[in-house]
C-alpha cells in the first residue's frame, strides 16, 4: 500500500507537470463509520468538458493507464453507489457536488477485509468521462475506518418525526391542539444540529424532494433556494458523539389547525461548520472558501402529516394490501379555482410512485413518475379542461426499481365544479 501512494503522489507529480488539468475533490481523505453508514458532502473541480459516470469502493486503486488517475482494483470491489442515494449535482461555476453516502453494508465488507490482514483504509473512485472524446478521469477519495465518534464527518444517517400515538397520519379536529411531536435522530460525529420548524398549509405549493434535504446537502450555489413555509419555531442544540439524539418539536399550541385539510409538518435542518467534512473549495479551483458540511444527510426528511377537519373522514380507512389515498377524498367536487393536490400514504417498499388520472371515458389524462419522501402531488392547471363538470378517476402505484407493481390502490372519483 505505502509503495501504491507513493506511486499515486509521483504520477500527480508528473500529470500536474506536463501542463495537464486534473479534476480536483476535497476533502481528499475522510474518516468513515466502521460499524454503520457514513455520508461525506465532496466538491470536485476544475471539469473541462467532463461529466461523472459511476462511483465505486474498493480495498485497492491501479493506475489508470491510458486513462488519467488511479481506478478500482475490481478484485476488491466493496460497492457500488446506490441510485437513490445518488444526490450529486453539476453545478454552474463547473464544480460537481457529490453526496458520498457509505452504505453500511459497504463498511461492513471494508471492515472485514481489515480483520483479514488489508488495510484499514479503502478508496471511493468517481469516473468522469469526457464529451470531447479525451481520456476517462479517475479520482479517488481515502476513506479511513474509524469509530462513529467525533473524528467522523457529522451527517445524519436516519430520522424519523412521530406523535405521541402511533399513525400515518395524524387527525385533528378543528381548531384542537395536536398531540406532541418529536424527531428521533441517528447521526455520526458531533456538531451544533440548528434549524427550525415550518408547516406547509393547505394550498400551500407542496415541497419538492430537493427541498426536504437539509441545508448541507445542497451545493452552495442553491443554498438558501429551497421553498420557505410558515416558521413556527427554532431549535439550537449541541449534539454529543453518542449517535441518537430525540429532538423535540414545536410547541403543540404552535401548530397550525384552523384550516381543513391536509398540513405537513417539515424539519429544516441548516448547515453547520465541520472540520472533519467541510469542503475547502479554494484548494481546488483556487478561488471562494469553506463549504461548511455539518448535517449533510444522503436523504430527503421525512414530513410529518396531519389531517385538520370536524370528523375523520371514512375514506381514509386503511385496506389491507392496498396503498391509502388520502385526498381528494372519494367523489370530492373540486372548485375551479381550487388547485388540485393528490395525497396518499406512502408504503416503505416503493421506490418510485405512477400517478394515473383517467377521463369519464377511461382514457389516461395524466400520468406521473413520483419521487419517495412526500406523498403530494399537485396537478397541472390543465387537467380542469380535461373533464368540466365531468367525473376523473386517479389512483397511486407503487414501483419498484425494476420498475414492478408492488402495491397500488383503488380508483377514486372526483368532480371539476364547473364555473359559473
């Protein structure tokens, strides 16, 4: 291994000499979570005509010989990066930003190499391939075994937001005070966890899954983009390195219930300083600073829904074997100039929703691929036009990623009112 680096520190020698550009990434080196999952925030730069293809773990890099940089020995393949943890970004300035999220199947396997005599560290290689027809890149991030302790990048690994009793979702009546809520949080490392509380509203234009990741997940460029709802409390508290933290949700007579409908409760979290994952943008493009990392997470939060109205509603009865709509509730009459949001419970197996929507002649009218994580989708203003006066059907499927029926649910009609 120490002959390897030597190796690799030569060749960077004489790549950088002969007037070549390297693609750059920092941190260069991370301490990973050897009993559990780890997930990294890394910058790349200087792309000259570049995109990213795939990234893997391995126990040994070999040079990549005609290709540029050091590749995955594919006998001590660990892994690959899993498509739904894949939260990478080519951003404007030409930087890449890549979300490393080790499953822990992956530390597992590195940690039971070690045992058997390798090293203690492995390597996660990113190709990037150029669009001119130059030489695939290859560029290696050292990934050190470690405790989940203090010395690891402070990230969050789970997090799951429930009330007092145990449901999907949470009914309310009208102008009640709601049961309290708290967000248990499993995490590595230790940092200052700030952020605060919002709710999004009926009518409320509903998140997307890019705007449920926390704050350090997202490429500096886009931070402070995300779509902003009613604040109802904030939060500021010291996270030690024991891995599990219960946080508390807003006060219970905070929490909005004078409008009927579907509310969803979301926990922003905002980015922190980490010196152990914080990206030094300068080291590679030689211009901006720090890209503070602390409470990167390789997910979208979950939001926390409750339902306000006088009763509850029979149509959210749940049926065994079936995915549970929420609303439009059955044969609901939509106001013409009411937008229409379709909401369901999502079923943990599902890895991506279709949203079917038919006219009074069984035609689809509308059909959606949905990302995990929200369970809302609101319909295009044209879908009014396609049935005045007259009855939709729509339903909710579950896929997996092969793309396979796993569960779906029965069809539910709805009405468009007509204007007057």
């Amino acid at each position: 291994m120490k002959l390897q680096l030597e190796v690799l520190l030569l060749s960077s020698f004489l790549l950088g000499s002969s007037g070549q550009a390297q693609i750059k990434v920092n941190p260069t080196g991370v301490n990973v979570n050897s009993n559990g999952p780890t997930t990294v925030f890394l910058t790349f730069g200087r792309l000259a005509n570049q995109v990213p293809v795939e990234a893997f773990w391995c126990g040994e890099i070999v040079n990549a010989a005609p290709d540029i940089g050091f590749k995955c020995d594919q006998s001590s393949l660990f892994g690959s990066l899993p498509i739904r943890y894949d939260l990478s970004r080519i951003n404007a300035d030409g930087s890449f930003t890549d979300i490393m999220s080790i499953p822990a199947s992956v530390a597992r396997r590195a940690y039971q190499a070690a045992q058997q005599g390798a090293s203690s560290q492995f390597f996660y290689v990113r190709r990037f391939v150029s669009t001119t027809g130059g030489p695939d890149e290859y560029v290696a991030v050292t990934c050190r075994l470690a405790g989940g302790g203090a010395r690891v990048p402070f990230s969050l690994l789970d997090v799951k937001i429930t009330a007092d009793m145990e449901t999907p979702v949470l009914f309310v009546k009208k102008g009640e005070v709601p049961p309290g809520i708290v967000a248990e949080i499993y995490y590595n490392g230790t940092g200052q966890l700030h952020g605060r509380w919002e709710v999004v509203l009926p009518g409320d234009e509903p998140p997307a899954a890019r705007d449920l990741l926390t704050e350090a997940t997202l490429p500096i460029q886009e931070r402070g983009s995300q779509r902003r709802y009613t604040e109802v409390s904030r939060f500021n508290i010291f996270l030690p390195p024991t891995g599990k933290v219960i946080l508390p949700g807003p006060e219970s007579k905070r929490i909005p219930t004078t409008l009927d409908g579907l509310h969803m409760l979301l926990l922003r979290i905002e980015a922190t300083d980490d010196k152990e994952g914080d990206s030094d943008v300068g080291s590679i493009s030689g211009q901006g600073g720090v890209v503070h990392s602390g409470a990167v997470a390789g997910f979208p939060l979950p939001p926390f829904r409750y339902f306000v109205g006088s009763t509850e509603s029979e149509t959210l009865i749940a049926q065994q074997g079936k995915l549970q709509l929420i609303l439009p509730a059955e044969n609901a009459e939509v106001q013409p100039e009411t937008p229409i949001d379709f909401n369901w419970i999502e079923d943990d197996r599902a890895a991506v929703y279709k949203l079917e929507v038919m006219d009074s002649q069984n035609q689809v009218v509308l059909s959606a691929l949905l990302q995990t994580g929200i369970g809302l989708y609101r319909a295009p203003s044209w879908l009014k036009d396609k049935a005045p006066g007259g009855p939709l059907t729509w339903r909710v499927t579950g896929l997996n990623f092969a793309g396979d029926e796993i569960i779906t649910s029965d069809w539910r009609r709805l009405r468009i009112k007509q204007a007057n």
